[in-house]
C-alpha cells in the first residue's frame, strides 16, 4: 500500500470521499465484492476469483502489467524469432514472404482494429489477437520438417488479422488508463517488460546453440515459444472488463456506454475530422517498423552465424529496455510543462536520428548483399576480430527503437485521455506501421541492395520528425480537460469524474 505524508493525510482526511459501492454488498465472482482502506478513507476494488482475494486488481498499474506481459508472451517470443533474421532459417526468403502477408493483412485490419476493440471489449480481442502468435511458431516448426512454406505465408497472413486487434487494444490500455502526468511511465513500465519477454525468447536459441555456427534453429527452440505464446494468449482472460478500471483518484476511463458496429465505424471517420492533426504522425507511425527489416535481416542475419545472432538479439532487447526506462520516466519529467517536453524529446530524437544511424552508415559500406548471400560466405563470430563494433551499433539500434515507439505513443496519449478515441488511434499508428513493414519486407525479398534498405530507413526517420514538428509544437496542450474528452462519448461527466473532492486527487497509486 502507498504511503502518504502525515501533512497531506491531514488534509485530505477532511474532505469527503465517495464509495464506489457499499463494501457489505455481495457481488458475483466476475464483480467487485469488497475493497481494501487506504490511508484517507479511499478505498481500492478487491476482485475475488473463487476463495481468492487480490486487491487493486481493477487499478491501471495491474492491467498494464498484466497486458504487458502477454505481449511478453506473444509479441516477445515474435520478436525474439524474427530479431534472428530470417525466422530463424538460414535462407530469409520465406520469412519475408511470411512477414508481406503478415503485414498485408496487419495494415488493413490494424487499420480497423480499434473499432473491432471498442465493440467487442478488451478481454476477448488481446485472447484472440494471441492465438494468431501461436500459429506462426507453429508454422516455423512445421518448416523445420516439410519446407512447407505455405504454411508459413498463410500462418503469417493470419497473425496480420490477429495481431492488429491484440495491438490496438494493448495501445488503448496503455494511453488511456494511467493519469495524464504518469503517460511516460506507463509507457516504459509495458516497454520494458514487453521487451523483456524477446530478451528471454532470445537466451532460448542462445543456450541451445551456443556451441554451434549452424545457419537456422533447432525444433526445440521453437516448442520453447510455442508453449510460451500459447500461455500469453491464455493469460488474456484474466484482464477486466475497461468499463471496470479505476485510477488512484476514483476517476474511470472515458469509453462507449452502448458501442455499436455502426456507432464504431462512423467514430473511426468521425476521429479523423475532429483530430485531423493526427496525420502528422502518419510518417512517424510508417517509420516505425519500416528499419526492422533492414537490422533482422541487412544486418545481423547477414553478418553473424547463429549463436552470434542469438546474442545480438538478446543485446538489442536488452537496449530497448534502457530506452524505454530513459524516455518513458523523462517524459514524465514534472519540473517541465507537457508542451515543453514535447519539444524537447522531439530535439532529442532528431540528434539521436543523426548520430546512431551516421554511425551505421559508416558500417555499411563495408559489405553488400552479394558479398554475403553464399552459404559459404563467412560469418562473423562473438569471438571474431572486429565484433566489439557492430555489436554496440546493433545495441544502439535497439536503444533507439524503444526510444521512438516510447515517444510516438506518448505524443498520441498526450493528445486525449479518451479510451474510445485512443483505440482508433492505436488502430491507426498499426495499420500504416505494418503497412511500411509489408513494403521493405517485399522490398528485402526481390533483394533489393542493403544500401538502400539502410538509406530509406534513415531518411524515413528523418523526415517524419520533420512532418511531425507542426503537431508537436503547436498542439500537444498541457492538459486535456474532461469536457474535451467527453465529445467524443456517449458518457457524462457524472460517469467518468474523479471520486475524492477537493483541489485534486492524493498520489497514490495502487501497488501491483
């Protein structure tokens, strides 16, 4: 339980604090049933399941950890195969194949996700936005045995379907539940555990192939995250309903009270007028995956045999878990205005834009696709003269990522609070993400030179910070009133408002 000083107890023991529900009403198993006291008469919803009681069950801090580690389970163990290049295989070809019709399909569903999210709620679209990671392991081992790439193409047109709802719904969760002064941290707080899941995918080949320089995975590599993703997709039903959540201050998320599939289809049009600013972020959201590609793939598949890709995955998750920690805490950063820090991080972002991929430029001009493209070309080892290099490159690369996806997100948070109005946004930065994704994979899959894989990402990233400059200096606001919220809901101010009176709600925050 957090603890509050004795000065402010004082203070905020005197004004009155609303009770969600009388703590002796007898509810069903599925509802809250009891509360825990908190130090001003504040007190926290309780969720029993049978003869188990958790407090805070229903706060932002639990839903997120739990979300984030599905994504741990499912997005992670993806992450892990595909940070190998090439899925793990030696020959690329089929996992780009595999990645086109995953992010084919991802961009046009990832488009509509958010109205699929708001309609069928949070619970069942993160379960069965799992099962789509499932069947794309599967197909890996089914290659290992049949070379049946079919499969592996069908596997990943399935998981584009599936993973833009487990992804538009995971963006909702995480814009629209914490407070607007916590945004960062919630942000890096997911980040870092949903990066931990890849850096542990990654320790499964490592450890399985350490004494080997053989070019692809063993079977046993993938059951490893077979199994894993299978429980990820399953621990999606132990979330609660939106409509339940409750933020330290009593506050709810703002939502649909009675969504419909045409109510939800005309909200997706209806977000693009009244937030029409949010197409400065397109380029961004398109630049997001877009470099992927290129450092699985142009470079650490190209370069590195498989227990050095292995260990350059792990340390390019690793990377991304300091980022995310770095960006997501100084965004959050109180002793500058919100506006302010928009600008700022955008500075930030662009010197680090120049430096990081200045520095991979210089090591890319030192092989190219033809060079490498034997199964008899070498293959740099950890134990290899030179590797100290590009292993810190690729670490930065990972750094950098988790430094972009942080920010991007907390620039479309910053724009609302409003969960109905953030699913869509999630929606969108999906779909035109996976809709680059979809291109540079068919790109790297005609073999295309690495040289331009690697100029097209660096100038992407450059000229979307560009694009994106209007709208994060001139409309990213302080704060965004209830009243602003609401106009894009069906709730009133009496659903949504904060429960404890006064001139604001004490910083406590439920413990996870």
């Amino acid at each position: 339980m957090a603890n509050i000083e004795p000065e402010k107890q004082d203070a905020m023991a005197q004004e009155p604090v609303a009770e969600l529900h009388p703590t002796d009403q007898k509810m069903s198993t599925e509802e809250v049933n009891g509360y825990s006291d908190r130090p001003v008469g504040w007190k926290y919803k309780t969720y029993s399941f049978g003869s188990i009681k958790i407090p805070c069950y229903a706060s932002p801090p639990f839903q997120l950890t739990l979300v984030a580690f599905v994504c741990f389970m499912c997005p992670g163990m993806f992450n892990a195969v595909n940070g190998l290049g090439g899925g793990g295989q030696f020959d690329a070809r089929t996992a780009d194949n595999a990645n086109v019709a995953l992010y084919s399909t991802f961009s046009v569903f990832g488009f509509f996700a958010g109205t699929i999210t708001n309609r069928l709620g949070i619970k069942l679209t993160l379960s069965l936005g799992g099962l789509g990671y499932v069947l794309y392991i599967a197909s890996y081992l089914s290659y290992n045995h049949n070379q049946n790439s079919g499969f592996v193409v069908f596997a990943g047109a399935m998981l584009g379907i599936c993973a833009g709802m487990l992804w538009a719904a995971q963006g909702a969760i995480m814009m629209s539940y914490p407070p607007e002064q916590s945004k960062g941290k919630y942000i890096s707080w997911f980040w870092m555990i949903f990066n931990l899941g890849a850096v542990i995918g990654g320790l499964i080949p490592l450890g399985q192939n350490i004494h080997s320089s053989a070019g692809n995975v063993t079977d046993g590599t993938y059951i490893g995250f077979l199994i894993l993703t299978f429980i990820g997709a399953c621990l999606a039903w132990t979330l609660v309903d939106a409509k339940t959540v409750v933020r330290s201050d009593g506050s709810h998320v703002i939502l649909m009270k009675h969504p419909t599939w045409q109510s939800e289809l005309l909200g997706l049009l209806e977000v693009l007028k009244t937030d029409v600013w949010i197409i400065c972020l397109f380029p961004m959201f398109l630049a997001s995956n877009w470099f992927y590609t290129y450092q699985f793939n142009a470079f650490n598949s190209a370069k590195f045999n498989i227990r050095t890709r292995s260990l350059n995955s792990i340390l390019y998750w690793t990377s991304q878990i300091a980022g995310a920690y770095i960006f997501g805490y100084g965004l959050d950063i109180k002793s500058l205005r919100r506006s302010m820090r928009a600008k700022v991080v955008w500075g930030v972002l662009f010197v680090i834009t120049m430096v990081i991929w200045g520095g991979g430029y210089a090591w890319q001009k030192g092989y190219t696709r033809a060079e490498t493209a034997p199964k008899t070309a070498p293959k740099m080892d950890w134990t290899s003269r030179g590797y100290v290099g590009p292993m810190f490159l690729y670490m930065f690369y990972g750094f950098y990522d988790a430094a972009w996806q942080t920010c991007v997100y907390w620039f479309m948070g910053a724009m609302t609070n409003n969960g109905r109005k953030l699913a869509n946004f999630a929606g969108f930065y999906k779909g035109i993400q996976s809709a680059g994704a979809a291109i540079i994979y068919r790109i790297d899959a005609l073999k295309a030179p690495f040289m331009n894989e690697f100029a097209s990402s660096w100038a992407l990233l450059a000229g979307s910070l560009l694009i994106a400059a209007p709208l994060i200096w001139t409309k990213i606001q302080d704060t965004v009133s209830i009243e602003e919220d609401l106009k894009f809901t069906d709730e009133t101010f009496e659903d949504v408002k904060p429960m404890i009176a006064g001139e604001g709600a004490p910083e406590v925050e439920g413990k996870v």
